[in-house]
C-alpha cells in the first residue's frame, strides 16, 4: 500500500492511530503534520523504508511502535520527539 486516501479526513484530535501489519511501503510528507494530538502511533510490522519529518508540534507523541519494517535511517527530525 502506497500513500493514504484517508490522510486528509483524520480528525486534528485523533490521539491513537494502529496502523500495524497493514503491508504500507511509504507514508507521505504531509502524514503527520495535521495530526498534533497524536499520543500513540503504531507502525509495526509493515515494509516502510522512511519515515516522514516530524515536527515541534508532536509533542504530545509518547508511544511510537516501528519494530519489523524495513527502515535503515531515521528522519533527523524525529529529535523533536525527546522528552
């Protein structure tokens, strides 16, 4: 699966998205950036090879779940996430 139809109708408020064992290969740029409530994110078990950039806003993420896909870097922006 390549890229979300449903990106653009994700609620702002959404604090949970479980997207695991979905067989994804890539996210688009723009997944994250209307999503800055987003407390948990399970991304496991899929084929990503790249995240998107994630931003300032996503200060409110504490769980991100990305065993068993395919990344060998990490998006430098992903620091924001430190706590």
């Amino acid at each position: 699966m390549d890229g979300f139809a449903f990106e653009a109708s994700l609620p702002a408020s959404l604090t949970h998205l479980e997207l695991g064992d979905n067989h994804i290969r890539s996210l688009p740029a723009s997944f994250l950036l209307n999503l800055p409530n987003l407390v948990s994110l399970n991304l496991e078990a899929n084929s990503l090879k790249a995240l998107p950039p994630f931003s300032a806003e996503h200060k409110a993420l504490e769980t991100l779940y990305l065993s068993n896909n395919r990344l060998t870097e990490l998006p430098p922006s992903i620091g924001f996430l430190v706590v």
